[in-house]
C-alpha cells in the first residue's frame, strides 16, 4: 500500500468531500468520486480512468481488488483508510468499504459516433432531480439505447446521487450534453427523426415508425417540452392516460416510450 490515512483532517480526505458535494470543484479539477464494488468495476469497463481507490479494511480485504474487472491493469494509488475515515467520507452504509476517484470524461456532442444507421436516442431536456435522471439511465441501460442526449443539463453527470440513483448506468450509457439548439441541430444533420413527447398536436406513440433513426425527447413534469422542440419534431407524440392527471414522472414516460421503440425493433 502507497500510502495509509486515519484522521479525517488530512488534506486528500477532505478533498474528496470537496469533490463529493461540489460541482465546481468536480469540474475544476477533472474528477469524481464513487463508492462501491460495482459502481467502480463498471466505471472501469466504461474506460473511465481509475486515479485512486481509497479502502476501509474493516470492510474491504486487499485480496478484493482481484474481483473488479480490468483492476490490474489500471495504475491507481491504492490508499487504505481507517474506519472513521471511511464513515466519514461514504454516503451508504452499505458500499463495501471502497471509494475510488476518477477521471472525468468530456461529454460533448462531438464525441458521438454511431456505429449502425438507425441510431435509437433517448433526449431528456432539462431533469432536474438526480433520482429521475438516475432512473432515466438505468432504463437506457435496459433497452440498450445508443445514447442519452441530455438537454441544458442542471447538475453534472458526476453528482454523487446521480451515480448512485443510476447504479453505475451513467457509465455504462453513452451520454453526451449540450443546449436544446445543439442538440436539434445535431439531430437534424444526422437524420435523426426527432419524437416529442408533448401534449399539443400529438399522436399516440405507438402510430409511429421508431424503426428508423430516432430521437425520443422528454421533458420535465412541471413544464414538459418547450417550443424548440415542438417545432423541430417529426411528430409529437402522447402516452394515453384514463386517470385524474395529464402527467406522468419523466422517467416511466421515458421507459414507456423507449420499450415500445425497442419492441418495434425486435428488441435488438
């Protein structure tokens, strides 16, 4: 082991909590931090850089590290943490006593490369609550979508809550960010057929053909889709509900209406 730490003032232990609970700090620096077993082995295959994994060995055995996936071939500082230390810095109880650190990923649009032509793409505008976006990418990772676009982003893809709500989904996915205007635009070039869950002017979703390229944009409860995209979709589409309210939470809007795309496509 490089390095053991046992009091919570030391200075890398509360640059974690800096990086755990501020945004800015996650994007000043190019790093985040996870917890957990699983969440780290996936970040790992989804070819995040591993930095530094911190372990409490009241939970977490050295011989441990031999069962996340590609562990040895990362070059990661391994630093053992006492008991306090680990109580300190875990948002669960329940995350095996290992937190790692690592690099973040750029998420722009640039970055998008599909590999078939009729790309399914599931568009989220403006969510809001970590646990909804969480849900969100945790139904992508279902469906096995080619990408999540998210739309004026509130939070980083980073923010722990996000990480856990997702159970590690945010990297299994592919997810890029940007405006509302890049995203269309993006679309647009690549002849992806835009589907907006709206109320105004709609069809029933299951009407459409989400067999070719297609693009299912969502927005939030409180204020849906905005005029952007009405105008830039093929079609709105609409989700019949017989009950009192005219909503539903995003994500099972999302689920309904990806699976029903995935069903068309014979879920491959």
């Amino acid at each position: 082991m490089n390095t053991e730490i046992s009091s919570t003032q030391n200075k890398r232990i509360k640059n974690l909590i800096q990086l755990q609970e501020k945004s800015r700090n996650r994007r000043k620096e190019g790093k985040f931090v996870v917890e957990g077993l699983r969440e780290t082995g996936l970040a790992i295959q989804g070819d995040f850089n591993l930095l530094e994994v911190y372990f409490c060995p009241d939970f977490f055995s050295e011989n441990e590290f031999k069962s996340i996936p590609n562990f040895e071939n990362s070059n990661a500082e391994i630093i053992e943490i006492s008991t306090e230390v680990y109580e300190k810095l875990a948002y669960r109880s329940t995350t095996e006593g290992l937190i790692a650190v690592f690099a973040s990923k750029e998420n722009s649009l640039k970055t998008l490369n599909f590999s078939k032509n009729n790309p399914l793409i599931l568009v989220a505008e403006a969510p809001e609550k970590p646990g909804n976006i969480g849900a969100i990418l945790r139904t992508a990772d279902a469906a096995n979508i080619d990408a999540v676009l998210i739309a004026n982003p509130k939070t980083d893809l980073y923010n722990p809550n996000i990480i856990r709500s997702s159970v590690g989904c945010v990297f299994t996915n592919t997810i890029a960010t940007g405006t509302t205007a890049e995203i269309i635009d993006f679309l647009q070039k690549q002849n992806i057929a835009i589907y907006a869950a709206a109320l105004q002017a709609s069809e029933i979703y299951t009407k459409m053909d989400f067999t070719q390229a297609s693009a299912i944009v969502v927005g939030t409860e409180a204020t849906g889709l905005n005029q952007e995209w009405r105008d830039a979709a093929k079609q709105n589409i609409i989700i019949p509900m017989s009950g009192a309210i005219d909503s539903m939470n995003v994500s099972v809007a999302a689920g309904i209406l990806i699976f029903e795309a995935k069903r068309q496509r014979s879920f491959l």
